[in-house]
C-alpha cells in the first residue's frame, strides 16, 4: 500500500470495541491508539475499563493511562498529540487502529477541532458561581433552553462540558451547535471508519453486567482513594461521581450503583445519537466475525 490507512473503531461503551481493536491490530502487524477520553488518566483504571494487562500485551497500546487526573488535559491536546503519534507511526506501518467511544475525540484527530470565537472570561465565571449556588440543573435548563441539539447530544452532568457550551451559547447568542463541523482539515491518511452495534436491551444488559464487575473488581475503593480530588474535572465521570455522592453520605450504596448503571446507559444513548449522524461508519453487529470485518477494511485499501 502506497496510502496510510486509520482505522477508527467506534460504538457504545460495553459493545467490546477493545476485542476487536486488538484483532485487527494482530492481523494487520500494526498499534493501537486509544481515543478514549476516560482512559487516559493512571489513576482511573477500574472504572474507565481500561484493558487488562493481558489485552495489553497483545497489541501495542498509546494513549492508555499516559496522563494524570491533575494534569489540565483537552480534547484540543489530544489531536495534537495523537497527530504527532500517528505521524510517527505511519513512519513504519500501512495503516493504525484507533478504538473509543468519546466521539469527539476520534473527531479532532480524522476532521480536526471546529473553530470557536473567544469568549469573555467573565461568563464562565459567572457560570461556576451559578453553578454552585443554583446547581447543575440551572445550568442543564439553560441549556435546554439556548441550544436543544446539544443538550441532547453532550454530557449533560459533566459540569466542564456543560458551562463550554452555555458560555459559546451566550457568548455570540448562538448555538453551540451552529459552530461544528465548520472547518475542514486536511489529513495525510485515509480513516477507514467501523462501528460496532447491537439491539439497546443487549447494550444495556452488557452495561449492567460491567458495573457489577467494576464493583466486584473494586471500584468502591478505587473511587475511594480519588474522593479527596472529586472536584476535579477528569473525575467528572459516571461511576465516579455516583460514588462520590455515596461517600458524600447524600445517597446509599445500592442507589449509588444503580445510578452508575443508568447513567452509562444514558451515556451510552448519546454515543450512539453522536456515532449515527456519521455516514462514513460502516456498522457491523456486535457478533460480527473480525474476519468479515478484515475482509471490509481490506476491500477498502487502495494502492
């Protein structure tokens, strides 16, 4: 092959993205990049579901607990350094996986990151202190209200994803939404896009039965260690934050889980609400052999 080639694999959390990374990244002699946004702090392993160390050791993985929850790392910063990575790494393979299911993540590295205006400081200052006098569901109404799209797109109990949004909303009197998919970036390879699915009640069950085991595997004391820090923001994360209202002593354990549980279901809704706009996905059950997948990808490679 003359032309370089990322295969980007995406779906809902708990559809086994991370099997099939591993496949094609043996058959294809080639290495992983993780574009999953949770997965990059050391500190978070159980409840990210990072892969296992014996995962690990069948492909060679970057972007998989590079970072710490103090460092100030972004979306913007991840395409940078994933760029970079790549560009190394085509340097001695034909084609790369990249495998998560943060969507704007696996975005900024194939389209790049949309253009937004600067915003006067002080709205964000505003919204923090509104934040925590009124709370989060002041700032979700707002939401709801100034951009409906994204409302239903982004996580809307991630409290730094929340104000970005509301302070472009106010910032320009427009949506957040207006702003996307504005520019168009040039890429030196081709992204060969792969999604995996299945029917919602397989999902959730799949969601249900991985926080069992997060919990079994120690989830508890995991989150635990990291409630001193609860405010920061690579913690505003499902199955943290849950946790951390348990130990806040505001609800109890088995509430806590079931939280846990319908809130990636939730997530796990907006994923897929993310990944359908994409025409380019080519989507394949769950079940799906990775022979057939291969067959696709190869099908796709053109010299």
């Amino acid at each position: 092959m003359n032309k370089k080639y990322l295969i980007s694999i995406v779906g809902a959390t708990a559809i086994g993205k991370t099997a099939l990374s591993i496949a094609l990244a043996k058959h294809f002699n080639t290495e992983i990049i993780s574009s999953d946004s949770r997965q990059f702090y050391k500190e978070m392993y159980i409840g990210t579901a990072v892969p296992s160390l014996e995962e690990l050791s069948q492909a060679i993985h970057h972007f998989i607990q590079n970072r710490s929850i103090f460092e100030d790392y972004n979306v913007g910063n991840f395409e940078r350094d994933a760029l970079v990575k790549l560009s190394d790494l085509f340097k001695k393979h034909d084609c790369v996986i990249m495998v998560g299911g943060s969507g704007l993540y696996a975005d900024s590295v194939i389209n790049g990151l949309d253009d937004f205006p600067t915003i006067d400081p002080e709205i964000r200052t505003k919204l923090k202190s509104e934040l925590q006098v009124n709370g989060i569901q002041s700032l979700q109404n707002q939401l709801k209200e100034l951009d409906p799209i994204t409302y239903q797109k982004i996580d809307i109990n991630n409290k730094q994803r929340l104000i970005r949004a509301l302070e472009i909303c106010i910032g320009t009197n427009k949506p957040y939404a207006t702003f996307l998919q504005n520019k168009e970036n040039k890429r030196n390879f081709t992204p060969i896009k792969i999604g995996i699915t299945a029917e919602r009640e397989i999902i959730y069950n799949r969601i249900n039965q991985r926080v069992d085991l997060m919990i079994k595997n120690g989830l508890i004391d995991e989150a635990k260690k990291l409630y001193p820090n609860k405010n920061l923001n690579a913690l505003q994360t499902v199955g943290y934050r849950e946790l951390f209202q348990y130990f806040d002593g505001d609800i109890t354990l088995d509430f806590a889980i079931a939280e846990i549980k319908k809130n990636t279901r939730r997530f796990a809704k907006r994923q897929g609400t993310w990944f359908r706009k994409d025409n380019e996905i080519k989507w394949f059950d769950y079940q799906e052999s990775s022979a057939v997948i291969i067959k696709y990808i190869e099908n796709n490679f053109t010299n």
